[in-house]
C-alpha cells in the first residue's frame, strides 16, 4: 500500500468515523415511532403476500417476474 492509498483511507475513515453519534434517552421517542420502521404494518403485509401468493398459486409468486403457472 503506497502512501496515497493510506492517507485516502485514513481519510475516509475519519470521515465515516464523524457520522457517529450516541442517541439520549429522551431522543428514542422519535426513532422509535411507527412510520421509522421498515415495514410499518407488518400483519397487513404478510395478509397481502399471502392472499398474493395464494392467488398466483405458487410458491414464490410474489416477485415481479413470471406468470400465474409458478414457471419464472
């Protein structure tokens, strides 16, 4: 590793390093909220890939590709 490379990762590093920061307790209120989560309505989204699924006919229907017969 020449000298360049060590100083550019150093500096990326340093940079990454900047985004941390540590979260108070009273701030966990608003990360915590509903609409933060990844999938804010868990039981409806399984509800709707399952009738999907089951609609197709298929195991594994719930892609964007291949038809109602389950041959992608």
């Amino acid at each position: 590793m020449n000298r360049t490379t060590g100083l550019l990762l150093a500096l990326v590093f340093a940079a990454n390093a900047g985004g941390c920061a540590d979260v108070q307790p009273w701030e966990r209120g608003d990360l915590a909220k509903p609409q933060m989560a990844l999938n804010p309505n868990p039981t409806n989204s399984a509800m709707r890939t399952h009738a999907y699924v089951s609609r197709e006919a298929a195991s594994g229907g719930d892609s964007a590709e291949g038809g109602g017969c389950g041959c992608n």
